[in-house]
C-alpha cells in the first residue's frame, strides 16, 4: 500500500530557484499541482523520490512535470500579461 502523498510534506529544504526554505509540499505541487521538475534533484537522499513519483504519478504527469515552466519563464509570462493590459489613465 503506497504512503499517503502529504506524509512527507512538512520536510523542508532551501530551493536553489527561489532561495529560501520550502517545504515538500511546495515541490509536489509547484508546476499546477504537478511535481517540480527538479524534485529529484533537489530532494533525493531525503526522500525516495523516485518510488514517491511512480506511486502517486502516472507516466503522463511526470511527462509534463518534466518539461514544466521555470521561474524565469514565469516571471516574464506575467510581465507580458501586464504589458499588454490596457491602462487606466
């Protein structure tokens, strides 16, 4: 029987896109409720983050995750929304 997927959501570590502590949980559902795509990366030897993935992801998820938005590419998609929104003057 697979672990539940919050059991391990209070473990913290510092995340080298955002600079500070986060906690699992953050990781797991970053990318729109999909894994980051660094979390094996980031966590493994604190976690069995590969059995963790295959048992509460399937195939297709973990595609996506793979290949999920970067903080860069976010940051500058929000920009462009708020350049191209009409001003109130």
């Amino acid at each position: 029987m697979p672990a539940p997927l919050d059991c391990q959501d209070a473990l913290e570590l510092r995340c080298p896109q955002l600079g500070g502590e986060v906690p699992f949980r953050y990781c797991r559902t970053m990318n729109d409720e999909l894994p980051c795509a660094r979390l094996e990366q980031c966590w493994h030897g604190r976690v069995a983050v590969e059995a963790f993935l295959q048992e509460h992801y399937s195939e297709a998820e973990l595609q996506a995750s793979a290949t999920g938005r970067g903080r860069m590419e976010t940051i500058f998609d929000t920009l462009a929304r708020v350049q191209e929104q009409p001003s109130e003057e």
